[in-house]
C-alpha cells in the first residue's frame, strides 16, 4: 500500500485550518471568535515552523539554477 508524505498532507491541512479559524473570527461573536483567533494563529505558526524546518533540496549544476549561468 502507498503512504502519503506526511508534508503533503500536512501544509494542505494546516493551510485549511488557518483559514477556517481567521473566517470565524472574523465572522463569530466575542467568545467563539477569541478562540478561533487563537486557533488560526497557533496554526499558523506550525504551518511558518513546518515550512522553515523542512529542508529542500539543492539544485543540481546544471539546472539553471545558477544566476551567472549562461543558456544556449
């Protein structure tokens, strides 16, 4: 059976629970709206911690990626 990266599910997830805690923040009363506020900002900073964490891949040479690179 194929396993899902936990990153690709993860960010999607998390990117969904922010925006539904900043909507009903903005869109409940005073109690609810505190706590989804809350929530919307704990969530984001996993989703800004999770994205500073992981670590990317270097570019190979050769891809392009070099700025003084010239191209045919």
């Amino acid at each position: 059976m194929p396993t899902v990266p936990p990153i690709a599910v993860s960010r999607p997830l998390l990117m969904g629970l922010l925006a539904a805690g900043a909507i009903v923040a903005v869109a409940a009363p005073q109690p609810t709206s505190s706590f989804a506020a809350g929530f919307a900002v704990g969530a984001g900073t996993v989703f800004v911690v999770s994205f500073v964490k992981t670590r990317r891949p270097e570019p190979e040479p050769g891809d392009g990626g070099d700025a003084g690179e010239e191209r045919p």
